[in-house]
C-alpha cells in the first residue's frame, strides 16, 4: 500500500491553503485542488487515502463528487466541508455514505482528530480487501516469511538463497514452528512454481496405504485396485513434494524413497516401467534425525541424502521480537476472514504475549489471535507459565526485560499507527523528543512501519 494521500478540493484559496499547511504539518502527503474535475484523475479503487471536499463550489459540486467517487470506491472515505446553512445537506449525504463533515469555521484539532479517523478507516479497509483476496484464492496466511529478529533474517537469508536451487531440503523444527508454511514458501519462490506442490504426512497414515499413496499402483496391483492410481510423487511432476514427520516413514519405504532421490524414478505397484521424475523433495521432522540413526531407528544413508541442505526453524521463544508482528498479522487474517473489528490490544495483553514460552509455538499464538479476534476482551489471555524457565524472558535481568518490554510497546504502537510518530507518542504520552530517543535506542524507524 501507498503511504496515506488527501486530496483536498475547494474553491476558496485561503481555506484550501490553511487546511493544506495544517495537514502537511502533520507530515501527510497532500493533493490540493480548486475543482474537483482536476481530483478525479486520481482516485481509482486502490486509492490509499482519502478526499476532503467543500459542498458548495462551481463545476462540480462536493456531492457529485460523492457520488462519483462512491462509483469508483464506496469505500472511500469523504469528508465534507459546509458552510453556514449546509447542515441539512451534509446530514442527508452522511446518509448517502460520506464519512463526516466539519463545519466552517474549523479548527486545526477537529481538521485532524477526523482526518486521522478517516484514513485508519481506509487503511483498515485496504488491509481487509487484500487479505480476502488472499483467502479467497487459497493464498492466505500465505507463503510469506514474517519476523525480523535476527534467527528469522537469517532463516529468510538461507531460503533466499536455496529456494532457486534444484536441491532437496531438510526442514527441522518442534511442533506448530510453521514447517509446513516454510515447505510452501519454498516452492512458491521456485522456478517450480507453476507446478504442484503436493503434501503428504507420513505419520498420519496407515503403513499399508502410504506405498500406494506415494509411488501410485496399476489396476489389480493387489486385491482393492480396480482403477490405476497415479501417487503423489508422480502426480508432483515437475513441482514439489513435501513428506512432513519424515521420522514417521516405516523403514522399509526408507529404502525406496532413498532410491528415488537417488535415481530420481519411480516403479508403480504392479508395474515393471520405470518412470522419470523431476521433482524437488522437502522433508520435515520435528525429530533428531541423527539420533535416531545412531539408535537404528532412521535409515542413515536416507538421513545423509536428506541433509544436504538443512534449514532449522527457531522456535517462537527464541524470538520475542516476532510475536507482536505476527499476531498482528494473524489478528488482520481473521479480521478478514470473520468480518470483525480488531480490538486494541493492551499493555497488560502484550505483556502476557511476551511472557509466554509458547509451547505450541506459531500455531498457538495464531490460534489465540483469532479467539481475541472472535470474542474481544472476553478473550483469556492468562497462558499460565509466564515465569517458566523457556519464557523469552528467562534468564534475562529486570534492566533487559524492561526494555525488551519498552520495544515491543513502540514497535505495536508504531504498527498500528501506521510509522506516524505523531499518533505513536500520543497513545504512549511521550515527549516527541522522548519517542525518537527510544526509537534510535532500540533501532526503530517509523518508515518501516508504513503502509
């Protein structure tokens, strides 16, 4: 998304010139406009901010312009200007959809207490928009990486530069760390793309059926094959295959997947033809797999050919920095996909956030996002093992904790403020000098926390 834009439309130069300086200084990108003809080139449905507008001015009126601007984007928001006489008029296209209205004579607080109103509303709307689109195409919580400490750049760096290549890979990580997300985000960042990604989990299926499931079978293989069956190596061709709980593979199918990615062909059940195969493999375990070699519960031959390139994923307690970022992300996903209003979230909330070990890493934090999306404060968010010895904050001092704390309450405030330092100190009541202070202590800028 841009960064927020008022175009602002009247005819009176003194008043277009007040408002614009009164915006400006509150760094807002500003359009300003005599007639609204000349504003109109400008909106289309992915217009990023909002429009102010006089009622009463030659060409086109300011409800004209409502209700072409409500052709172009309904969802636009529309502020009106009225002079004295007006109130009627402004009431009855407040009715129409426009957003406000402000009364001349206005002062500057009014001008921005509603213009800072109007542009959450817009930038809310914009993020609702993209994230159904998201949904509705199957793409959402999405491949996408998201975090900034330092384990996820370097996580995000390692990808980078694996994804392009044809090698197999490793993923290791506990229970709910996002393997699977990762697998996808690997193919969706390869030149394998535009073919199947195909997943199976090799835990969650009976040993008796996962051979048939993976290397597919010719009609009378055996007594219940009365069609032929095309498994999922063959059927990701040219694309991605992901074995998720790899340590879960009966033994004796470690030994024909280990000659598949050797020889990169497979035989059907019941078939002599050799079929190539062009397909990436992307295993995950939650297992030590080289534990489980030496304890002869793991193929090691399988476990070598696996580990050429092994990506480790840090458990969310190994980054605090992530969590108010992602629920936030989460929190916008099921704003989406629920219809609801996020609720703002506390300091006594984000403190519990970061005080938690989250056993059930990204997973639970998305799930419990999503109840704090459905039933707001009713929503419980007493974890339980806030002092526990694999807290993010364990073995930290008062002093760390204390700032770790004072960084993520900026970081949420300048996310949800959308990077304006102005609205930031306000919900924090700091001195503006006080926020940049603390900004360049923790290594914060407001630019990257901008639409």
């Amino acid at each position: 998304m841009t960064a927020p834009h008022i175009l602002l439309i009247d005819d009176d130069d003194a008043i277009r010139r007040s408002a614009a300086q009164t915006l400006e200084l509150e760094d807002y990108r500003v359009q300003a406009f005599d007639r609204a003809d000349k504003a109109l080139p400008q909106l289309d449905e992915n217009f990023a901010g909002i429009v102010i507008t006089d009622i009463n001015m030659p060409g086109i009126t300011g409800l004209e312009l409502l209700e072409r601007i409500r052709i172009i984007d309904t969802d636009i928001p529309v502020i009106l200007i009225t002079g004295f006489g007006d109130i009627s008029m402004a009431v009855s296209a407040i009715q129409s959809g426009a957003y406000d209205f402000i009364e001349k004579p206005f002062s500057s607080d009014l001008l921005l207490d509603v213009v800072h109103r109007a542009l959450e509303k817009r930038a809310l709307t914009l993020d609702n928009r993209r994230l159904r689109l998201e949904l509705q195409a199957q793409s959402a919580p999405g491949p996408r990486i998201i975090g900034g400490s330092p384990a996820v750049q370097e996580l995000r760096r390692l990808v980078q530069t694996v994804a392009s290549s044809p090698a197999d890979i490793l993923l290791m990580g506990e229970t709910g760390s996002g393997k699977d997300l990762l697998a996808r985000y690997i193919h969706e960042h390869s030149p394998r793309r535009e073919q199947n990604f195909v997943a199976i989990n090799c835990g969650g299926m009976p040993e008796s059926l996962i051979e048939s499931e993976l290397f597919g079978h010719e009609k009378g293989a055996f007594t219940d094959a009365k069609e032929k069956r095309i498994g999922k190596l063959e059927h990701a061709q040219g694309g991605t295959l992901f074995l998720d709980e790899i340590e879960s593979m009966p033994m004796s199918l470690q030994i024909k997947l280990l000659r598949v990615l050797e020889e990169r062909t497979i035989e059907r059940l019941g078939s002599n033809r050799l079929i190539p195969l062009d397909i990436r493999i992307v295993a995950a375990t939650k297992a030590d797999l080289r534990a489980l070699a030496d304890a002869g519960d793991f193929r090691e031959d399988l476990y070598y050919r696996l580990n050429v390139v092994r990506i480790d994923i840090p458990p969310l307690r190994a980054r605090p920095d992530d969590i108010p970022m992602l629920f936030q992300h989460f929190a916008l996903l099921a704003s989406a996909l629920y219809e609801r209003e996020i609720p703002p979230l506390s300091a006594e909330r984000l403190h519990q956030l970061l005080s938690h070990s989250w056993p059930g890493n990204v997973r639970e934090l998305r799930n419990l996002a999503e109840r704090y999306v459905l039933l707001g404060e009713a929503c419980s968010f007493d974890l339980g093992d806030h002092s526990g010895p694999d807290s993010p904050a364990s073995g930290q001092s008062l002093a760390a904790r204390v700032d770790q704390f004072e960084k993520t309450l900026i970081q949420t405030e300048l996310a949800r403020h959308g990077g304006s330092i102005k609205h930031t100190q306000e919900s924090l009541q700091l001195p503006r000098k006080t926020l940049y202070d603390k900004m360049k202590k923790h290594g914060l800028d407001k630019n990257d926390y901008k639409g």
